[in-house]
C-alpha cells in the first residue's frame, strides 16, 4: 500500500511522475493529491438506447452496439486547388434498433469510419438532440469498448478514463464512467486534467488510510472532516456537499501548514542570529532623549520600548510600524537607531525616492544636532555621523560617503537604491530600517541586509502609512509584527476629505479651485495632483475618458481657474536638479500651487500646505490616495482634501473613492485594499492577485482560521516539536525556499 510521503514513480510508472514532475514539481503522493481540482463539470447520465427518453438538452452517456454507419461526402463551401482537394466525409452511425434507436453525427470523419462499423460496441458521450422525434447525437465523444487493436481507442476525454479505470482495475470498468461530476485541474498543454485526474485515481485506489495530524478536539471545534475523507472527497466526492466540507478542512490543513513552517523557523538556529544591542544609560539614545525639545506621545514611548526590548535580544527584530502622517514614526526609529550605533553598529534607513531619502536626511541631521556631528567642529563627545547616498550623486561625492560607510565613521546611512550597490560595503550593518516599503521588493530589501557580518541577521524595521494588502498579509501569516502609532502630536490638526462627483455636482469642482485661492490668500498653500504626467504617459484605454494629466492642468490653472497664483510643476521625468529646485520654491513659498503627480506621494515635508486636489482620484489606489493625503496636515493648520471623479457614486471606483473620504484609518483602508485586490503571492515575488502557492488560503476569507491554526501550532510545537503529521502538512513549504522568502519579507 501506499502513503503520503512515497514518491509517485514508485505508485503511477516513472513516465507519468516525470510528467507531473516537469510541470508542476508534484514528486509525492502528497503533492498530487494536494493539486485540488479548481472546479468540477456535470458528469452525464449512463444509458442503453432503448431506455427511457431523456429530455433534449442533457448530456448522457450511451452504451450500445453500433446496427448501422454510413459515411457520406460533404459539401465544400468553397472549391480548394485540385492538388490540395480531399475527400471529407462525415459519418452517421445508428445505434440500438426500432424505436429506441439513436443516431449520431461526426464530421470530418475519414479516419473514424474505421473505427465505427457496424456491429462495433462502443460508448457515445454528449448532448441530446431530437430529430424527427428520434434522438441524435451531434459529434459525441466516443469510446470503442472492443477495439481489436487491443488498446482504448476513442476520444480522448473518456479515453483518459478508460485508461484510468485499466490502470486501476485491469480492465475498463463502466462504472468509471457513471459519475455525476468530474473534477478540472489546472494543467497544461503538456499534461491535460484528464492525464492528471487518471494519475490521482490511480493514487487514491491504493492508498493507506491517512493518520489525522489534528486533535479530534480541534476538529470538532472547527466542524472538520478527517484528513483521509478530505483528500479523497475533494477529488472523487460527487457531493456538493461533501466538496464543500473537504476544502473547509484541506483550507485549514494549509493554514496550520504554514504556520508549523514559520514557527519551525522561529525556533531554529537562524533565532539566535540577531544582533543584541542592550541600551546603555550614557548613550546616545539617551542624550537625545533627554535634549529633544518636544515632548514624546505614550503611544511613541510604548513603541520604543517594545524596539528597544527587541534590539536587546539575540533574535533579530522583524517589526512593522505603522503610523498615519505626523504621527512621530521618524523620531522612534532615529532613538532605536541610535541604541544600536551605542552597542557599535551602523543603521541603514533605505528610502525609495531621493526627495525623501533628503527629507530623511535633513531631519535626522537637525534632530541630533551635535549629536550627529562626528569629525566636525561642534560635534558633541561620542557623537556619530549621518550620511547620504543617492544615485544623482557625483561619483566623487559616493565614493567618499562609501568610504565613510566602510570604515563605520558613519553610524547613521540614509539612501535609495545607491545603497543596494555591490560597492556599498558597511563595517558592522546591525540594523535595516525600511520606509514607505511597500515601494520595495523583497529581493532588495534582502541585498541590504545581507551586508551585515557574516553568518548574522539584521534587525529589520519597515515603517509606513498604509500598509498594502501584502504587508497586512505578512503580520497575519507571518513574523512581522506589528506596532501602531495613533495619536498626533499636539497642535496637529485632522485632514478633512471630501469625495466630489464631478458628474453629479460640477460646481463642487469650481468651489475646490475657489478654494485653493482662499488658502493661498490666507497665507497657505495647495497641491493638485494628476494622475498622469501628458498625453503620452499611459495613454486610456479605447472609449474611456482620458484622465488629466499634470502637463495640461499646469497650463490650464494658470490661465484660468488659478491665475495670479504662482504654480509649479513636479513630476518624474523632471531632471534631478529640477525637480529640486521646484521642491525648494514650494518648501519657502516661493510657489503657492504644486501641480504634480505622485511623485510627491512621499517625502514631502511642507507643514504650511493645507489643501490638496486630487483630479481622476478613481484612477489612483487606495493607498496612493492614502499616501497622497498625508502630504496635508502636516502642520497646526487645518487641512482639506479633495477627491475628485468622474465616477459614479454607486459604482466600484466610486464606492473605493468615497471609502478613502470616509475614513483616516491606514488599517481600515489597506482592509479595503486587501478586499478588491487580495493579498498577492505572500511567499513568492508577484505582489498582486491570488498567491501562487497558497491554493485555497486567503486572508480576506479565512483571517480567524490562520489566526486559530496559528494559535494551535505554537501550543502544539511546545508539547512535541517534531510532529510528524504537521511536519507533513508543513512540508511542501519547508522542502524549497519558501519560508525562507516570507522570513525574509
């Protein structure tokens, strides 16, 4: 007999293994069985022809010996070269006799005449049809049921599971044909769902009963069929019913699978890999604690506890902090930063634009004041030495701030992608710290931290507004956990946000633009954002209404609605110095109007901007529009947002664009994200749609079931680590670089 760990060349013949292998790495008896069906079609009704009528339309399946078969020409539409003409036949064959006769039809039938002659039995598969009141089949699939070739011969839907039925029982069983449902799995070109369903039959007639790797407590909690059920009902059962209670189960069995691989990771060697860094009393942290002219909130003080805790331990640290706009992430990371640069480390704050990797800079370096001025005059006793590292940079300029690096002068290193560079070399990397990273992939937030000491994990902090589907995604399934700032330092004011529905109410846009010049008149300033650079950047599909672009806006405010107002223009394809320049005029009010596209969605840092215009807002994601918001409210000023659409309000971008008004909340909205764009493949590099290895999982549908599978793994890998039932279940994500990826996440 067989189980679920035996390799499929021992159970199905090594053709069909290499097969399977090939295509979609299936190698065990598990894997095969756990390639669930993604939908099934209705079977047919097995009938002899003299039985009773059915009604026209269903599909039947006949058994009968062929009394009559003519093969007549058919008629050609259009005349073909003599050298290329052929004679195409189509064929009628009768089956049964008298009344209870049927007929059927195949054309383009030179080939089948052969097979389907008189006194032949042989087995027809299709839709009913009645002409002249006699039943007819129309190019059915066929099956002959006693070719003298020996071997099965026929179409080859019912030829797979003949061949199925042999392979299993030593002969073609005609009750492998009476099923009321047939399972569809994804396949391929190479390898159909009939090849793979025949290879699953096979496996299923003679494998052992499965041992149930849950509690029967747990399974009655959770109303679940048992392991051995599960997996042989999600394939043959013919009952919705039955499908239904098999995939709750095999839904549950991939939960607590991933979650006894992390947690196996967890308690692994790579635990122990972290950098401890415990805080010192004369260090840094302290001091700047100490000198900061600003009060923290109890929310940043719980936080930095937590990090500081962290930091201290062998483990590394894998925390997300989330926090809206202004609400103090930038001055928790700096102190856990720098009780890491106390313990003789350097920090790494990568951030995905040179606008904010300066914006980082210019505040960190303000913040420690002398404390960050290592080597310089006024630097204080002990202090260290920020630095920035950007690709516009001079290759002067790098080669000097890499040299800072390598040597460790710099305790502090802020930069884009300059820093993921083979030349980028640091003296003792202890800690990564990741902003906006859903900008990042996973791959190069990995490259940075692999320049820690060898054989050593840094600690990781990810740092953002609205996390996007993935990251809620990785706190729920994963080790990332999470840390939430709420509270607004004091004297900062909420943002007010507005949907307009152009459509509907067009002089809510003109009010919007009256707006701005109030504000700009009250000694404020405003952004209007677009979201597409000119007619040339991502030009609309055929028929849909072209969405505004910054380049048209520009021109057109400044003629019109916004005249006398000083605008500036901001978007990507600016040259560096440009686009520097233009942030420096917003920045000391030498522009009042900052036209731009989401280039401004991060690290912009202009506390007098109050107003912002968001034109085409449905084009945009939630968490764009979320990230977009938070470039207002930056200061004590009340601040606006508007979101305007040419949506409808009840339709799908209408419904998401007023979500967006309704709420300040980055959790909820990034809810909203997961609900319409899932969670993406949570353990490989695609980041949108359904995971490609989590088959039935997802976190918009089963939240309770991965947090109780969850909660089970960590009481059952205390009671007995090495489980052999979880570990199966666990296997097929710790026998590849899976787990490892999603650690690395």
């Amino acid at each position: 007999m067989v189980t679920l760990s035996d390799r499929l060349d021992y159970v199905i013949g090594a053709k069909a293994a290499d097969s399977l292998d090939e295509v979609f790495g299936i190698r065990t008896v598990d894997d095969l069985l756990r390639h669930y069906p993604r939908s099934y079609v209705e079977g047919a009704t097995m009938r002899g022809a003299g039985d009773e009528r059915p009604p026209a339309g269903e599909h039947i399946t006949l058994v009968d010996t062929i009394t009559h078969a003519v093969a007549r020409p058919m008629k050609r539409r259009t005349q073909a070269p003599a050298t290329k003409r052929r004679k195409d036949e189509y064929l009628v064959i009768t089956v049964g006799s008298g009344r209870s006769r049927v007929t059927a039809t195949f054309f383009h039938a030179n080939y089948l005449k052969e097979e389907l002659t008189e006194g032949t039995r042989v087995m027809l598969s299709g839709e009913v049809q009645f002409l002249r009141d006699r039943m007819h089949l129309t190019h059915p699939a066929f099956l002959v049921l006693d070719s003298p070739r020996g071997r099965n011969v026929g179409s080859r839907s019912l030829r797979k599971i003949a061949d199925a039925s042999e392979a299993v029982s030593g002969e073609v069983l005609l009750e492998a044909f009476q099923r009321r449902f047939y399972p569809i799995y994804p396949a391929s070109t190479k390898l159909q769902s009939w090849d793979i369903f025949a290879c699953v039959r096979q496996v299923l007639e003679v494998l052992d009963p499965v041992p149930d790797p849950l509690p029967e407590a747990l399974r009655a909690e959770f109303g679940l069929i048992s392991e051995d059920q599960a997996l042989r009902a999600i394939h043959l059962a013919e009952s919705e019913t039955e499908r239904r209670l098999a995939y709750e189960r095999l839904t549950f069995d991939e939960a607590v699978g991933l979650q006894w691989a992390l947690i196996a990771r967890r308690h692994s060697e790579l635990a122990q890999s972290g950098l401890s860094a415990p805080p010192r009393p004369d260090g840094l942290a302290q001091e700047l604690l100490q000198c900061l002219p600003f009060e923290l909130t109890t929310g940043q003080r719980r936080v930095l506890k937590v990090l500081s805790d962290e930091l201290a331990a062998a483990r590394p640290m894998n925390r997300l902090l989330q926090g809206e706009v202004g609400s103090g992430k930038t001055i928790v990371a700096v102190l856990a930063m720098l009780q890491m640069v106390d313990a003789g480390y350097q920090c790494a704050l990568l951030a995905p634009t040179e606008v904010l990797a300066t914006q980082h800079f210019r505040s960190i370096t303000d913040i420690l004041g002398p404390l960050g001025m290592a080597g310089q005059l006024g630097g204080a006793a002990g202090a260290t030495r920020v630095a920035l590292l950007t690709g516009s940079m001079s290759p002067a300029q790098k080669k000097q701030v890499r040299a800072e690096i390598a040597s460790g002068e710099a305790g502090i290193v802020i930069g884009t992608h300059a820093l993921l560079q083979d030349a980028v070399e640091f003296h003792r990397l202890g800690m990564v710290v990741v902003d906006e990273q859903h900008r990042f992939g996973v791959e190069q937030r990995d490259q940075l931290r692999a320049k820690a000491p060898a054989g050593k994990t840094p600690h990781l902090l990810v740092m953002t507004a609205t996390p996007i589907p993935r990251t809620v995604a990785l706190t729920v399934y994963g080790d990332l956990e999470t840390s939430t700032l709420r509270e607004l330092p004091r004297g900062r004011q909420p943002i007010s946000t507005t949907a307009i529905f152009v459509r509907d109410k067009p002089a809510w846009l003109d009010r919007a633009w009256q707006r701005i010049v109030e504000e700009v008149a009250a000694g404020r300033q405003a952004y209007v954002v677009a979201p597409r650079i000119d007619e040339n950047d991502e030009p609309p599909e055929p028929g849909a209404r072209p969405s505004a672009t910054a380049q048209d806006l520009y021109v057109r405010l400044a003629r019109n609605e916004l005249a006398g107002l000083r605008l500036g223009l901001m978007h990507g394809r600016l040259p560096a110095e440009e686009k520097d320049a233009v942030m420096a005029a917003f920045r000391s009010g030498k522009v009042d109007v900052l036209v731009c596209t989401t280039v401004i969605e991060v690290g912009v840092d202009v506390p007098n901007a109050t107003v912002m215009v968001v034109m085409d807002a449905d084009r945009f994601g939630v968490s764009q529009l979320h990230q977009l918001r938070g470039r207002i409210g930056r200061g004590t000023h009340p601040s606006l947002c508007l979101l305007a659409t040419w949506a409808s309000p009840g339709s799908a971008a209408g419904r998401r664009v007023q979500a967006v008004a309704d709420t300040l909340d980055g959790f909820a909205l990034a809810d909203l994200d997961l609900k319409e764009r899932r969670e993406g493949d949570v353990l490989g590099r695609n980041q949108s749609g359904r995971a490609l290895t989590l088959r039935l999982l997802s976190l918009a549908d089963h939240r309770e079931i991965i947090e109780a599978a969850r909660d089970f793994c960590t009481r059952a890998y205390a009671a007995e680590p090495a489980h052999p039932g979880l570990a199966q279940l666990a296997a097929r994500f710790t026998d590849n670089d899976r787990i490892e990826y999603l650690d690395k996440s």
